[in-house]
C-alpha cells in the first residue's frame, strides 16, 4: 500500500474577501499562514514524512508546502512547480467579489459558472493585464496553452499529464508525495482517481489546509480516502 498526500492551500486573502482568485498570484490571509503551519503539525503528529513535493506556479500554494515542510522539518526535499497544477482560469471573473458577480449575473449562472464542468465563465481579451501571456512566469506556454477562461474539464486537462508524467512516476519510484495545490486542480485529480461523475464532483468541496490522505494499491487504484485534521 502506499500513500498519497493533497493539501489545498491555506486560505488566501482573497478567500477572505470572497473574491474569484484563479491564475492572480495572491498571498495568503493571516489565518492562512496558521492553516499551512496547522497541517504540517497534523502530518508531524500522524508520523508523516515525504519523498518529493509538488505545487503550482501561485504563491499561496507555494507558501502552504512551504510552511507544511517547515513544520516536517523537510525543507531539504525536493519541490517541483508547474503551471498545470494552478488554479481553474475564471477568466473575466477573476478579481471580482463573488456577491457582485451574482447581483450581476443571477445566482444560478454564477453558480454554473463555479459548479458545472462544462460551463465557461466569461473571458478575457489578451490584451486584459489578467490575461496570463503578460507574466513572465507563462513565457515558455503557448498560446494555446495560455487559457482566456477555462471550465473544469480543461482544468483536468492540462493537470492530468502532469500527474502522469510527473507525480505517477515519483509514486512508482516508491517516493512518498505531497501535492498542494487549488480547490478545482484538486477537484480535478480526485474526480479522475475516484471516478467521479459531473455531478459527484460538482458537489465536491476541498477544505483549505487539510491533509486529503489516498491509500492506493500497488497499481496506485483507490483503496480508501479520508482527511487528516
């Protein structure tokens, strides 16, 4: 049997303002900092230790494996970044107060917007300072690979290679992970591991900073799931 480790981040300030966040690069809140520092001590107490990290390219998930690590007592592992563990694209949302965009919207389609995976929210233009082409961390993507918006599916689409090519290669190797990453690329891999339907995952919510544990056997198929707190 072996384990594998997912950590949505810790919350971040924008999650305390109740504001759409996706590729924009916000720190985490106060509370946010206790969180990350909070799970790693979950891990510590449950005689957790990890092989290799991995996270996205945003700073709040950074931090959280961070602060996880630092709690372990191993920052010394490596750590590998990628862009296709970010957070969902919403496009046009992005930076506005989830409210607003439901006074604006109605609430059904925002909550389309959020929930179904197949709904795109609106987009935005490449010449949008939001649009990721401007931010020197996405030179090496192409422009197909830079979304304008983004719905669940493509979120799976673009994190599913990495988790074969990067973190299903690293469990082989018999290496104990941890991914930290965002509420819908986490989304993403549980609905892929756990073979959930639209709906399933749909109703799916990630907590922040908690340890999301998978027991898989030697194939790396799902025995059980349960969180650590």
């Amino acid at each position: 049997m072996q384990k594998l480790v997912l950590i949505r981040h810790g919350e971040s300030a924008w999650n305390l303002e109740n504001r759409f966040t996706g590729w924009e690069d916000v720190d985490l809140s106060e509370n946010g900092y206790e969180q990350a520092k909070n799970a790693g001590r979950i891990l510590k107490k449950n005689d957790y230790n990890f092989d290799v990290g991995f996270t996205s390219y945003l700073k709040r998930s950074i931090k959280t494996l961070h602060l996880v690590l630092e709690e372990l007592d191993h920052l010394w592992i490596p750590v590998e970044k990628s862009w296709r563990l970010n957070e969902r694209f919403y496009g046009a949302l992005q930076g506005m107060n989830k409210d607003d965009a439901i006074a604006k919207y109605g609430s059904e389609q925002v909550l389309k917007w959020r929930r179904d995976p197949n709904e795109h929210p609106p987009a935005v233009t490449r010449d949008d300072p939001r649009y990721p082409g401007h931010d020197l961390r996405y030179n090496g993507l192409t422009e197909r690979e830079l979304p304008l918006t983004e719905n669940l599916g493509e979120t799976m689409d673009r994190v599913l290679p990495f988790w074969n090519e990067r973190i299903v290669k690293a469990m082989r190797r018999n290496q104990k992970v941890v991914v930290v990453a965002h509420g819908n690329s986490l989304r993403s891999l549980i609905k892929y591991i756990d073979h959930l339907s639209d709906e399933e995952v749909s109703n799916l919510e990630i907590p922040t900073a908690t340890p999301w544990v998978y027991e898989l056997d030697e194939g790396l198929n799902q025995i059980r799931h349960y969180y650590l707190d």
